[in-house]
C-alpha cells in the first residue's frame, strides 16, 4: 500500500494555520505539534480519501509529499482528509500538522507601525 500522497505538478500547496477544537485536540503527545489545513485541485479526490483511510485503518499513516518553494521535498503526516466537489473539480482537503520547532507559518502581512516605540 502507498502511504502517501505526492504533489507531482504545479507550485507548493499553501497551509493555512486552524484553530478548529477536534484538530488541535489531535495534539495529545509529548511533542507540540502545529495543524494546518491545505486545499489541493486534483482528479481522484474520493480515492486519495480511501487511501488515506486505509492506511489509517492499519495504523501505518500517511503523509503528503510535496517540494517548497525552493524545490526541497518535504512531508508532512496528514490528520484528516475530505474531498470536495467544485465547479472547477474536485478538491482535496488535508488536516497535516508540522513540529512546532520547524513550522514557519505566514498569517498574512503584518502591521509594522505598532512594532516601533518611539520617543515622542
């Protein structure tokens, strides 16, 4: 069985930190883990859901396999997955999460003028 699923086209998936209760309370071990959502356009959603439940089923994992923006190959171990039917095809949704030692996560652009403490 392939416990993966690998991203073979296109540019890095975007992850999107969440603040969902049963995602973040999937966080119960020893180490601090950092959930994060990501949206990926494929052809076989309903089947990529499948592997991932078998391979959960087993008690093997799975992990999505992708390359960041520097072309680096990277894995992240997938919670949970859901595929979605859109105008546009069908959508994979997959629940990753990254150590949080190693996580970098953009929340969006970040308002420098309070950071400054000036002497007015």
């Amino acid at each position: 069985m392939d416990n993966r699923i690998t991203i073979i086209e296109g540019p890095p998936p975007v992850f999107e930190a969440i603040e969902d209760g049963w995602a973040l309370g999937l966080n119960e071990s020893p180490s601090i883990f950092v959930p994060a959502l990501t949206r990926l356009r494929t052809f076989n959603g309903p089947q990529l859901v499948e592997r991932c439940y078998r391979a959960w089923h087993t008690g093997t994992g799975i992990h999505l396999h992708y390359r960041d923006e520097i072309g680096l190959e990277q894995k992240a171990p997938i919670l949970a997955a859901r595929s979605v039917k859109t105008e546009e095809g069908d959508v994979l949704l997959l629940w990753v999460y990254f150590d949080a030692e190693k996580a970098e996560l953009e929340f969006g652009p970040q308002d420098d003028e309070g950071a400054e403490s000036g002497g007015e």
